[in-house]
C-alpha cells in the first residue's frame, strides 16, 4: 500500500483499512510517545502534540462512524451514537483543515441514521449482491433470444456462472 504498483483500494478495504490497521498504529504510536514522555521531564504540551492530539480524536470519531455504519445490527442508540462521531468528525475536519471543502458524500453520511430507521443495518440493503446476480444474467447466453422466460434458463448454466 501507498506505492502506485498496488493500484485503488476497494470500499472494503477502506473500511478494514480503517476499522484495523489505521487504530493499532495509532495505539502503538501513542504507547511509544507516552512512553518517551514518562522517561523525559513533564513539560507542557506543545503546539504540535495539540494537533497530533486533534488528529488523533479526529480520525477515531471516523473509526467509531465506520464501525457503526457496516455493523450488522443497529439500533436507535447506535443511530444516535453514529450521528454524535459524524458530527464531531465533520466539525474537527473543518477545524483542522478550514480550506478543504465538505465532499457530497460527507453529507450523504447526515442521513445514515434516517437509513438506519427505514431500512436497518447497511448489509441489508446492500447492493453489491443484486449488481452482482445482474452481471451473472447479463453474461448468460440466450441464443439471441429477446423475450426469455426465466423458466427457460437452464439451473446448471446459472450455477456455473455463480462460480
């Protein structure tokens, strides 16, 4: 990762990427700075460990709306508790970075817990698996047939494409 020979990550991955990866070296790096500063003399905290310090807050209330948004249940305090991390990402984006503009999809992430309500947990009306049933029909043969009734399509052919 980060060497162009690896090409875009997937959603997936950017979801794991923070859900796993992005929280343990942020821990190891917290444990190693806590570490250097027991061993050195207690002074004030400088400029610069603000900002670390911000960022760090920043990127767990993006952890914390993540984990929420792809858990495979919900319920109105999680709803609730996703709406307070979104928000306090939104506002500690807009402190720490005041010239990068809100994307469509950071408001998109407003209504996750209206969703939340409606339709329940994101993997419930993911539609990953209906794109993929479609590319399965869309790659079948028909015999250029225009009007094939779905009785006709043979089970093993169907299956063979699944796989």
């Amino acid at each position: 990762m980060g060497s162009p020979s690896h090409g875009s990550l997937k959603a997936a991955e950017w979801a794991l990427l923070h859900k796993v990866d992005i929280p343990f070296s942020m821990l190891i790096q917290q444990m190693l700075l806590d570490e250097h500063k027991s061993a050195n003399t207690q002074r004030n905290m400088g400029q610069s460990e603000e900002l670390e310090n911000e960022l760090s807050k920043n990127t767990f209330h993006l952890i914390s709306a993540i984990n929420i948004a792809t858990s495979w249940t919900v319920s109105m305090n999680d709803a609730n508790a996703f709406s307070e991390n979104w928000k306090n990402f939104c506002l500690s984006n807009q402190h720490l970075f005041p010239k990068q503009k809100s994307k469509p999809d950071h408001h998109f992430s407003d209504h996750i817990p209206k969703l939340f309500q409606h339709w329940g947990p994101e993997q419930a009306s993911a539609t990953w698996g209906y794109e993929h049933f479609i590319g399965v029909f869309a790659n079948m043969t028909t015999n250029n047939k225009i009007c094939i009734s779905i009785n006709n399509i043979n089970i093993f052919t169907f299956i063979k494409h699944m796989n």
